[in-house]
C-alpha cells in the first residue's frame, strides 16, 4: 500500500479517493455482487498507484538531498506496514485455532508466507488456485497482491538510485532530466506485459499470470514512469491543459468502471492486454488528481472517499478475513450478510488506525508505553485495562498454539490421498482439494451397502462387459481410494466384479480433461489411447466432463462436441458409457449452467453414436452427498458413486435382455 504522505510531498486527496474507489470494488468482488464481476482490478489500481507515490517519494528525497535513504525507506515501511499485518494474523490465526481447526495446517503455511511478503509465490508454488478453490477460500490468500508490491519496492529503489546516478553523470552534476528515467521503466514494464501473454493459456487456471511479480509488476512501473514525467511537486496546468486533464482523468475513470463491470477473472482480453489498459486508465486519473485545480481531484476528493482512502490499507487487510471467516461454504450473494460483513471491516480498520497504524507511525510504541506508564490508572480504569491484556493474552496464546502445531486439525478434517494412480487434486489446477475422507454423513445420509440383501434381492444386474477401461479426473479419486472408502467392498473395482466385470483398467488423474494437459500429466484422450494401444477391447466408462466444461467455459478453443468425439473415436466401436456432470457451483467456470451444457452435448453426440451410452448421475445424486466445494464428494457420495456407476454400466450393456436408449438411469 501506498505510503503516507511526508514532509515535502503534496498532500493529494483525490488519490485517496481513488484508493477507496480500488478497496470498494475488491470487497464487491470478495462479496459476489454480480455487478462487480472484474472487482478483482482494484487491485490493478493499487499497483498502479503505489508505482506513482512511492517514486514521487523518493524523488523528492532525490531532489532535496542528492541521495536516496534506502534504510530509511524501509524502515518507515515496515513501521507502516508490519504492525497492523502481525495483529490481524494474531487474531486470524486464534480464530481459526479456536472455530476452524481444519484450516490450521493451510493456516501456518499461510502466515509465513505472509510474514515474509512472499504468499504470492508460495500460492503459486503450492498450485493453489485463486480463482477455482473448491473449499472455501483461505482467509490470508488476499495477501499475495501485498507481497508483490513489497517485492517491488526492495527491487525498484536500487534501479531507481542506479538510473539517478548514471543521469547525473551524464548530466555533470546539472539537475532536472530524471523524465528520461520513464523509458526504461516503460520498456521494463512491456516486458512484464510480454510475459503476462507468453504464459497465459486460457484452458489453464490464470493463477501464475495473475499472481507472478514478473506479471504484475507492468501495473507498478506505469505508475512510476509516471511520476518520473509528473511528478506531484511540479504538476501543474492551466486553461486548456488542464481541461484536457480533466478528460483524460474522467474518461480513466469511465474505463475502470467498465472493466470492472463488464470483465471477470476469466476473461482472456485481461491477460491479452486488458491489464495494461486498466494501469493506463489509473495513470490518466492520477495525473489528473496530482495537477492542483482539477475536477478530478475535487470529485474523487470527496471526504467519504478520502475517509476510506486513509484507511484502505486496513480495510484492505481485514476485509477477507472477516468475508471468509464469516460466509458459509459457497454462499451466493447476499446483501445483507454483505451489509453488516461491510460495517464490520470498516469498524475493525477504523480501530486499526486509531489505536496501531498511526499511533506507531507517528511515534512508535515507545512513546505511547511511555506516555501510558506515566500516568496511574484510575480505580475504575484498571479493570478495563486488566481485561484488555486478558484477551490480548487469550488471543495470542490461541494463535500461538495454532500456528505451533500444539492444536491439530479433528481427524475428520483436511488430508492427503496416498501418492499413485489418483491424485488429490483440484479439477482446475491440479491444487490440493479440500476434500473430506470419512466425512461424517449428514442427516438422513448413508452409507450403501456393498450389495443388496439377498432376501430383498436376488441380485445385482450383470453386464456383458468382461473388462473395463475406466477414464475419471477428481471426482473419481474418491471411487478408489482406502481414505474415503475404508470397505474395500465399496470401492469401484469391487463394484464392477459384482455386476461380472473380470477386468479393470482405471486412468483416474485429479485436474484431468479430455484436451488439456498439466505439466507430468496426460490428458484424457492420450491415456485411452494409449490403454487402447495396449491390446485392450472392452467397455470404456468415461466420467470426465468436468474439467472440460470449465476449460471451455474460460475460452478453450476446442468445443464441447469435439472433446466427445475424440474420445469415442479412441474406442473404435466398443461400448462406452459416459458418466453426467453436475456441481452445486453458482458461478464460474464450475457452474452448474456450464455442467448442463455438457451433458446437452453428451446427448446430442449420443443419437450419432450407437455404441454410446449416458449414466445419468446428475438425476441420482443427492445434494447431502457433496462436500462444501460443491463439486466432489463425502465419503458416502463416493460409495453411492461407485455402486450407481457399476449398476449403471451393468443396464447399459446388460449381459442379457435388450439394450436401452441412450440415457441410463
């Protein structure tokens, strides 16, 4: 976050306005209003502003010195920063110890990343994604935009003080001409851009773009090749100049509001470019607001704006710890469980200036210890005093068991599928997923037993299909694995055999889809390719279609339809039933619209395809059956899973009688 300003700077409220306007639309974004889609570019709109204040600072310091105080610089940021960034992940931490245990081992990782300013690249390096979480969000991922900012600023100073010095010499000592300096910042910030479009692919989670210093840091460079041209000490214009100003600072404004309004997190014209175009529009309302007389600076002066403003670096720092800690699992929008969440952050930051950062700014715990400790407190005054230190103590002591590692996750919380065939992963990533072994089953949710009763039933149906090729991604991790199907009766394999399957074959990758491909991984049709080129002939069931429906959701140049005919071209004429898609996801990519868009296509490539077969799964789930992502399963919906798959292949291709149509259910 941006600096406060100092002795020597202009005081620019519209600056702080623009602030506020950039938090707004972040907790729009973390709130799901719908309005607020591209809210996410607040962020962008920081970057750009940071970029501009911190090198406006320290050209001034350059101006009136001759040298910059680098140690000097940092200090007074971590004085800024740190203080209130240690309390917020004291209380965190206690509070997920005390209410959220299962996020405690997610939690620890978290905070030392954020405590290093390096949670960027530690999301990034851990695979999680910041866009296609299928648990709910972690309360400290909002932190990675700070990191990149303060990986910035131990960077750019020592290039800023390298390109001062080489002007200066070659300069002789003459002052002014720093303007030049803007070039090689602009031709920096290209490259970032560059990179932003060589490493985006729209059917991969845009995480590493959106994320990366390297990809980011075009937004910051804008805005210090800014004011290396304009700097706020010598803005100023007049008349026409001034005018134009005001076009180009309101017209930047107008450009925002549209991106915010009219893009999303996926949308691929953001990393093609569109990132630049949102720095640029910052950069225009800057230079407008820093030029003393404009209606720019005097609208986005607003004292509500500037009020927020001052205080958005708190706002920014509470506002997702209280989203998260506070909305239920995939929670839609809700205006008034955003109303008081929004009273809520803005109380929290409001206390967070008064009583941390500007107390510490403007003096240190130094002087304000000395200044409490030179007066007794009145009788009526120490027992406030004496429960204050109670709950800070309680408090600090509930984080500090947490982060620890004295207080455990429940057993029934987070884990970690063994390593082999399957992999426990997010279908967008390859991350992690929070899925839940052993989850316990919620009112009215059983377990299926492996079989019938034989008094109930003579016994289950039989297939013709002697062996079996079984094709899933990560909702099919659970069909297999010990950790959520502790019976071997009900894992998948055992469900097979019981309908006369002899043999089986299974290809089940977390993230996997039939075209896109992660790094160590093969993708859908290269895997049944490649069973194919074995030898094998048989029945293939295919339960991918997930990933699928994302990857095209998010601008994939390969359709529905194709993905299907690929993989019924691999089977050559053998029998391949297809298992439905169907998540509880509002929006997004994994929205439950986008599911039934596949299985409107599965339907139409059925009446083409004799040989094809669909388990309607998503008319046989139940809601209960799902964990919190909205997309994978407990442990009783991963034994109904396979048991209903099993049944179903055995309808689709039934070892006698006649075949049905093109739906099973």
């Amino acid at each position: 976050m941006p600096e406060p300003v100092r002795a020597g700077q202009r005081y620019l409220p519209g600056l702080d306005g623009l602030r506020a306007l950039a938090v707004i639309a972040v907790i729009a974004f973390h709130e799901q209003l719908g309005w607020t889609p591209g809210g996410l570019l607040g962020v962008g709109v920081f970057f750009t502003l940071s970029g501009y204040l911190i090198t406006d600072l320290l050209l001034g310091q350059w101006a009136a010195t001759g040298r910059l105080a680098l140690a000097d610089f940092w200090l007074r940021r971590a004085r800024r920063l740190l203080p209130a960034l240690f309390v917020m992940l004291i209380v965190v931490s206690a509070w997920v110890t005390v209410n959220d245990r299962a996020q405690l081992a997610h939690l620890r990782g978290g905070v030392a990343a954020a405590a290093t300013y390096s949670s960027n690249w530690y999301l990034i390096i851990q695979n999680q994604s910041y866009f296609a979480r299928f648990a709910p969000p972690a309360p400290l991922d909002h932190l990675w935009s700070l990191a990149v900012e303060e990986q910035f600023y131990l960077v750019w100073p020592w290039l800023l003080l390298a390109g001062l010095i080489c002007l200066r010499r070659a300069r002789k000592g003459r002052p002014g001409g720093v303007a030049w300096l803007a070039l090689p910042a602009l031709v920096l910030a290209v490259g970032s851009a560059v990179a932003m479009l060589a490493l985006y692919h729209p059917g991969l989670d845009p995480t590493r773009v959106y994320e990366g210093t390297d990809t980011r840091a075009a937004g910051v460079l804008i805005g210090a090749a800014l004011a290396l041209v304009w700097p706020s000490r010598g803005a100023a214009a007049e008349g026409r100049a001034r005018t134009w100003l005001d076009v180009g600072g309101f017209a930047g404004l107008a450009v925002i509001a549209v991106l915010i309004w009219r893009t999303g997190q996926y949308s691929p014209f953001l990393y093609h470019g569109g990132i630049i175009v949102l720095s640029v529009a910052t950069a225009a309302v800057i230079a407008a607001v820093a030029t003393p007389g404009t209606r720019t600076g005097r609208a986005l002066g607003w004292s509500p704006l500037r009020w927020l403003g001052v205080r958005s670096y708190g706002i920014y720092l509470w506002h997702y710890p209280v989203i998260v800690l506070t909305t239920a699992a995939y929670a839609t929008e809700d205006l008034t469980r955003a109303a008081v969440q929004i009273a809520a952050i803005i109380v929290i930051a409001a206390l967070s200036w008064r009583c941390i950062e500007e107390p510490i700014r403007r003096g240190g715990l130094t002087q304000y210890w000395r200044r409490l400790s030179g007066h007794r407190l009145t009788r009526n005054a120490r027992p406030v005093a004496l429960t204050i230190l109670a709950a800070a103590s309680g408090v600090l002591f509930a984080a500090c068991a947490g982060l620890s590692g004295a207080v455990t996750a429940p057993a029934s919380g987070l884990s970690s599928l063994p390593v082999g065939s399957t992999r426990p992963v997010s279908p967008a990533t390859g991350s992690p997923a929070s899925l839940q072994p052993g989850a316990a089953p919620q009112p009215g949710e059983g377990l299926p037993a492996p079989a019938p009763s034989p008094a109930a039933n003579p016994g289950p149906p039989r297939t013709s299909c002697q062996a079996v090729a079984h094709l899933g991604d990560s909702t099919s991790d659970g069909l297999v694995s010990p950790d959520y199907l502790p019976d071997p009766a009900q894992r998948l394999m055992a469900q097979y055999q019981r309908v006369g399957v002899q043999q089986v074959i299974t290809n089940i990758v977390g993230a996997n889809s039939v075209v896109e491909t992660l790094p160590g991984d093969t993708n859908g049709y290269d895997a049944a390719r490649a069973i194919a080129a074995g030898g094998f002939r048989g029945c293939w069931v295919i339960a991918l279609g997930t990933n699928d429906t994302a990857d095209v959701a998010i601008g994939s140049n390969v359709g529905r339809a194709a993905r299907i005919r690929e993989m019924m071209s691999v089977a050559h004429g053998d029998p391949v039933m297809w298992v439905n898609v169907i998540s509880l996801v509002p929006s997004g990519p994994y929205a439950e619209a986008n599911m039934r868009l596949w299985n409107a296509a599965l339907l139409q490539a059925c009446a083409r395809y004799p040989n094809m077969r669909i388990f309607n799964w998503a008319a046989q789930v139940e809601p209960w059956w799902f964990i919190n992502d909205g997309i994978h399963y407990t442990s009783a919906g991963y034994a109904a899973r396979a048991h209903k798959i099993a049944v179903a292949l055995a309808r689709a291709f039934p070892a006698t009688g006649r075949r049905p149509g093109c739906v099973v259910t």
